[in-house]
C-alpha cells in the first residue's frame, strides 16, 4: 500500500444530520476538553496543534513497533450467539462492518490508512440481543467478544457500538500524521456499521458524528427488528467493499460523477464542500448545481497538484477523477476537527460503495499535505483545507469482481503511472461565465 493513501483506500455517508434518537443509546463519551487521549500511553493530545503539524511538508521519521492489532481485552472471550426470533443479529452485522476477512486482520470491510485499523470497538448491549445486557469489546480478528461490565441502568433495545482508538497502530507508519488519519478510519468504520445495519432491514441505524465525545469518538445504535417500520425497498443491499489498487484511469461518466458527489454531499451532512477533480477530455474541477447537474468550478488540470499535496503519490496524476471533500479551517477547534473528519471518512465510505456498484474503481486517499484548495482557487487562505479524497477511475488492476457491483466489470488497466511532479503546477483559472461546463 502507498504510505499516504494505504489501504484506507484513502477514504466517506448518510447526508442526514445525525438523528438523536434515544439518548441513553448515544451518550457523549466526555467533554470537549480538545485534548483527546492516546490510546496506549494515555498522553493528552492537543488536536489544534497536531492538525496543523499533520498538514505541512514534515515527512514522518522512521516506521515503529504497531503493538497488537487488537486491543487486548480483559476476561475469557465468547462466540457471538444465533440471533433468536425478533433479536438483533449482531454475528451479521458486526461480520459485514468491521470482522477481518484474512487472519492477519489486515483486509477487512472498512478502509484504514495502510491497513492498520486503529479503530476500537465497544457494545453497550441492550434487550432484544442474542448476547445478555452488558459491555463487551470485539476481537475484530477472532471475531469474538469479551465481557467487560454490566450494563449501563435502563439500556434501550438492541446494541449501540462505539468506536474509539488506538494511535499507536497508525503512528507507526504515519507518526505525527496519525490522528487525523485515524479520525477518517473512525468514520469509515462508522460508515461500514451504518451500511450493514440497513442491509439488514428493519430500522435505521441511529448515528452520532458530532465530534463532541472522545470516548467514544463516534457510536452506531441498532434496535432489534420489528421495532420501527421497517426501511424502504433498495435498502436492504450488502454493502461493497473493496479498494482498487492503483493506477485508476478512465474519466467516469457524468452520471457517474453526479452519483458519488451526490452520496458525498448527503452523508457529509453539510460539514465539508464537494467537488470533482476530472482529466480528459476537458480537466475541470467540477461540483454539484443546486438543480443536481454538473457545474465547472473552475478550468484546467488539477491532478498534478494534487499528486503532490496527497504525500507525493505520483499515481493520483493519472487518476480518472478525484472527489475531494473540503473545509474544516485552520482556526477550527477540536470538536470540528472531529466532526469534520469524522463526517469526511463516513462520507467517503459511502461514496465509495456507491462509485463501486457503478462498475468504478475507488479507492480513499487520506493524508494531505499544504492542500489548502481555497487558496490555489484564489479565495482567502486557510480556509478551504482537503480533508478526504477518493480516487476513481473507469479502468483499474484486475482484482476479482467488486462485491455488489452492478455495472460492467472495467478491464484491467496496463502499464504504470507516470511519475508526478516535483511542484504544483500553474495555477486552475475560474472559467468566464460564458464558458460552456458539463451537464
């Protein structure tokens, strides 16, 4: 995997604001005191800062030890039990979102940024659920959970995952760059629960993104079927999860492009700005007109700048298009931080799943250097920061059929990507109004 993309196939979701839903199923995890904690040493971390040292040209230092891929967990554990009549089925749920597929836990159904997965994951279990009341983590790897404590008094139907992290496995290839990638891989994860919790049926996942809680960073709720109306048809497909392996080439259709900006914008839930960095046969950055048809936001190449603002990776020049989902300022205090990143990742995933089962390659690109869009677009500077990307591209490396795809199976793409450059390039002009752009 690139070390600034990763396997995090770079990286997001529902564009509804987060619904409150029962809040005893979704409590805030602490006060934003802006110093969320390391997970392994417990070291406060003043997340303004580190933002702001992650989006310069610093490269980190040399690769260190990751420690286990799973947060080891107190007490024996168990198998998740066969969910009953009108039970939660958690083995499913959890088995289609976070359980690794290959025994060194790398590959699994969420992106993480070199396949690392920081992620952590908690259940506050409630009635309704195959497994009794209480608190449990999950061995994403052995798929298995541990018994931690009794349940919270007067728990609500079904089970509520909260996701925290543990730094260390991302610091260790990433260093000072690791917490906002590790904030991305949270809302990956929470976009991969939410997926599989409407493949399920029955109703709808309640999510928290606000960015006001670190412990939990973020928490999916699930109630048991038959306990709301249940969802509506084209709800209830599995969800895709792959990254294609660069190059990416091919520039998608319009209709392509207006679908995955669209599930952007919708499950980005107004945090971020998106748009569309296209090639040939007219480079523009593109975005989505109130009416839901392209607009040009401005004229000429952008890829090779942003091959050099995303870690150097020289494949991105060639990318078919790159959506970019934008903002989260550089004044900006933790819990936006948080929110911005967290929304970003869930975002990303989604548009993901969405540019795969149109027959897309894709695949999240995470880590962003001096890529302060606003400014090269001649708005004022530090304003307009790149938060989360994924790369698409109609042509990509054979890989096996995308799960869930339902457009044609690309070819294989041939060669290698030309190398990227050493600077950005001239600057992207505004287009004159007069100036025809795609429909």
């Amino acid at each position: 995997m690139d070390r600034a993309g990763g396997e995090r196939a770079g990286r997001s979701g529902d564009g509804r604001a987060d619904r409150a839903g029962d809040g005893r199923a979704l409590r805030a995890g602490g006060e934003d005191a802006g110093r969320p904690e390391d997970g392994d040493a417990g070291r406060p971390v003043d997340l303004v800062a580190v933002l702001a040292r992650a989006r310069s040209t610093e490269a980190p230092g040399p690769d260190t030890p990751a420690g286990p891929a799973v947060r080891p967990w107190p007490g024996p554990s168990r198998p998740l039990p066969a969910a009953g009549p009108g039970e939660l089925d958690l083995d499913r749920l959890l088995r289609l979102s976070l359980a690794a597929q290959d025994g060194t836990g790398r590959l699994r159904p969420a992106a993480s940024a070199g396949a690392l997965h920081p992620v952590d994951a908690r259940l506050v279990v409630g009635p309704g659920c195959p497994l009794p009341p209480g608190r449990y983590g999950y061995d994403p790897v052995r798929h298995r959970v541990h018994r931690l404590a009794p349940a919270p008094d007067g728990p609500p139907p079904g089970a509520t995952v909260e996701l925290s992290v543990t730094v260390r496995r991302t610091a260790s290839h990433y260093g000072h760059r690791a917490w906002p990638l590790a904030l991305l891989d949270t809302g990956h994860a929470a976009g991969a629960l939410w997926l599989a919790g409407r493949a399920r049926g029955g109703t709808e996942p309640v999510l928290r993104l606000d960015g006001r809680g670190e412990q939990p960073l973020a928490a999916v709720h699930f109630a048991p079927p038959g306990d709301a109306a249940p969802l509506a048809a084209g709800a209830h497909e599995p969800p895709a999860r792959r990254s294609a392996p660069p190059p990416l080439r091919g520039t998608p259709s319009p209709d392509d492009l207006r679908t995955v900006l669209a599930t952007a914008a919708e499950a980005g839930a107004g945090e971020l700005a998106w748009c569309a960095a296209v090639g040939e046969p007219r480079p523009a950055l593109v975005g989505l007109a109130p009416d839901g048809t392209l607009r040009r936001l401005a004229a000429g190449e952008a890829r090779p700048t942003l091959a050099v603002w995303a870690a150097g990776q020289r494949w991105i020049a060639d990318a078919g298009a790159v959506l970019l989902g934008y903002g989260c300022p550089a004044d900006a205090g933790p819990r936006r931080i948080r929110r911005a990143h967290l929304r970003a990742g869930f975002a990303v995933h989604l548009a993901q799943v969405a540019a795969v089962r149109r027959g897309l390659g894709a695949r999240p690109v995470g880590a962003w250097q001096q890529a302060d869009l606003g400014a090269a677009l001649g708005a004022a500077p530090g304003r307009d920061w790149i938060v989360h990307g994924l790369a698409l591209g109609t042509t990509y490396p054979a890989t096996g059929p995308a799960p869930g795809a339902t457009g044609p199976r690309p070819a294989p793409a041939s060669g290698t990507a030309r190398p990227g450059p050493t600077a950005p390039p001239p600057t992207i002009r505004t287009p004159h109004p007069d100036e025809e752009g795609p429909s």
